[in-house]
C-alpha cells in the first residue's frame, strides 16, 4: 500500500445507506474527506420498525448516488479510490448483500482491492473522526442498536469484552418502551424527547444487573416494568396508554430514560475503575442521547476522566466510520485489502471474534 491513499466505505447493514471517502497519509490520522447519508426512516415508519426486503432494495437504490455525490464533495474520482470498504457484518443478510456486492463489484471494475469492516468496530472508531479524537489507552461503552458492550481498547484490533447485554440492549429498551407508550417509530429518539420534559423520578423502575458482580447488562426486565406501569396508569385513567395524559407519558418516558441512564453511567465508572484508565469513549446510536451524554460528563469530571464521542452526526450508522475502521486496520498492519472479489457477509459477527473472522 503506498504511503497516502484514499479509502470509499460502503455502510449497508441496516436501514441507512452510507457513503464516505477518507484519506490516509501515512501514520497520521485518517481524514475525512467527504460522507453522503440516505435513512429510511420515512419508509419503515408505516410499518413500525424495519423491514429487511424493503431495507435491500432500498440501499440498491442510494448506493451509486451516494457514491457520486461523495466524490462530487471531496473533489475526487473513482480513479482516486485506492480501496473500497464495506460493512462485513453484523446486520440484516439482504442489506449487507448489496454494500458488500456494489464495493466488490466496484473494487474488481477499478482493479483496486476490497476490504470487509466490521460494524461494530466501525462505531468504536468513530470518535476518530472528531475534532477530539480519543488516544489508545481507553474504556469504550458501545451502544448500537442491538448492542451494548463495554470494552478494553488497547489499539486498532485489541479489544477486550468486559461486560456485554445478555438480552435486551439498551437501545432496544428505548426502542420497546416508546413502542409500548405509542410513540411509533423510531421509538428511541422519540421517547428521549418527550423524557426532556417528564419528572425521572415520577415512577420507581427496575435497574436491571445495576449491582451485580459483574459488567453485564439486561434491559428486558426493565421494558416489561415499563410495560406493567403503563397499564396500570391506563386503568387508572380508564384509557388506553395511547390515550395517557402528555405529563403522564412524558413522566413514564423519563422515569425509563433515567433507569437506563444510571445503569450506563455506573457500569462505565465500575469499568474505569477496575481497568485504571481514564479516558472514556462512547459511541453508538444511544451515545447521542443528551441526557447519557450530560450525566457521564458530569460524573468523568468528577474523576479525572475524559470523555469522546463520535461527532452527533456520526452517531448513527454511516459510511464514514466504515472508511475510518478500514483506514485504520490498514495503517496498523493487521489487515490488508486484496483484489479477490468473492464475498460473504456475516449477520451474526461477535466483535471478539474479529480477530479470526479477518484472517
């Protein structure tokens, strides 16, 4: 690989379509030159939540345009692009089928090598794309979609798993809660927006695994408490919980933020404190959230800790962190792009397995 080049990430996995381009200048960090995003959020709505095919199809759509609206804004061509990358796993088979067969396709067209990223490592590494990019030491709180992990970071690739979700993820708890109060989808940001102006503490609900002897999280428990508040206060009103009073549902709302809030925060001090480090990155859809953001601020503070986030831009799935994750596995040496234009993906792909995985 020459010194400077240029890398196109592909991101494919779920229900947005990411294009970006990243320039790599020898062992400086990796700089961002352009990123195009398309969210079907619109599309899914009618349906409440995502459906794959309608995902597929959609992303053979936005790909191409993408591609040239990104290359349009970084000045560049498709001659300029020394790698392609694109999103290897976890996500839904259908959409990462087309990021992965456009990058290759792309990449066998240009005779340049491909490279299969890892999404989750591409969240991880987002807040290298920031204008305070975090240092390696670090502990990182991973919460995406499906998942919520804290973890080790050691460098590009070293990652040590040291608490993970054993059922629902916390964006999941978001997600399912305003599913139940009728706040429609996505149900995440929504319920976050109504919590802002409830009462956190009008409702006593459970903080799952908040004092266990260990690192792992549970927000099924939490979601179902939601769910029996929630039709008690209709019993009460004589109403559906559709039909709730604003304040009711905004208190609920909150009284749910503040229970998967604290559970975040104080699992990620533990964290800090048994690993002695202290710089914390947070990254992941759920790591936009203000009032995560605001708490874990105030409490890092208080400790000496300093914390990253991905810009909030960059939060949800793109294809800038693709390019980043690919850049950054290529300058560290562990893994090279190649020109062989076969493909898999991988639906199912546990972040500590990625080390085989690549090979």
């Amino acid at each position: 690989m020459a010194k400077d080049y240029c890398v196109l990430g592909i991101e494919s996995s779920c229900d947005e379509t990411g294009v970006a381009l990243v320039r790599v200048s020898g062992q400086d960090l990796p700089v961002l030159l352009a990123h195009a995003l398309y969210s079907q959020i619109e599309m899914h709505q009618a349906y409440g939540g995502v459906v794959p095919e309608l995902a597929s199809r959609d992303h053979i759509r936005r790909v191409l345009p993408l591609t040239q609206e990104v290359l349009h804004e970084s000045g560049k061509t498709l001659k300029d692009v020394d790698v392609v990358a694109f999103t290897r796993g976890p996500g839904l088979a259908g959409a990462l089928l087309v990021g992965a067969g456009v990058a290759c396709a792309l990449g066998a067209a240009l005779g340049k090598p491909v490279l299969g990223v890892h999404h989750l490592e591409g969240h991880l590494l987002s807040p290298f794309l920031s204008a305070d990019p975090p240092e390696f030491p670090f502990v990182a709180l991973l919460v995406s979609g499906g998942h919520t992990q804290l973890m080790r970071v050691d460098g590009v690739g070293r990652y040590q798993i040291l608490g993970e979700t054993i059922d629902d993820a916390a964006g999941e708890a978001f997600d399912k809660s305003a599913k139940l109060l009728g706040l429609g989808y996505p149900g995440g940001p929504a319920l976050s927006k109504l919590a802002d102006v409830g009462n956190p503490e009008a409702y006593k609900l459970p903080r799952p695994l908040l004092h266990s002897d260990n690192l792992d999280f549970s927000f099924a428990g939490l979601k179902t408490a939601v769910m029996v508040q929630a039709k008690k206060l209709a019993n009460v009103h004589g109403c559906g919980v559709e039909a709730l009073p604003g304040t009711v549902l905004a208190d609920l709302a909150a009284s749910t933020q503040a229970a998967i809030v604290e559970v975040l925060v104080k699992k990620s001090l533990i964290a800090l404190k048994q690993t002695r480090l202290t710089r914390l990155v947070v990254a992941g859809g759920v790591g936009a959230n203000r009032n995560l953001r605001a708490q874990l601020n105030a409490q890092c503070a208080k400790r000496g800790v300093r914390v990253h986030y991905p810009e909030l831009h960059l939060c949800t799935d793109n294809g800038a962190m693709i390019a980043m994750a690919a850049a950054m596995r290529l300058q560290s040496g562990i893994q090279t792009a190649n020109a062989v234009y076969a493909f898999d993906v991988k639906p199912r792909w546990p972040l500590d397995a990625i080390q085989i995985a690549v090979e």
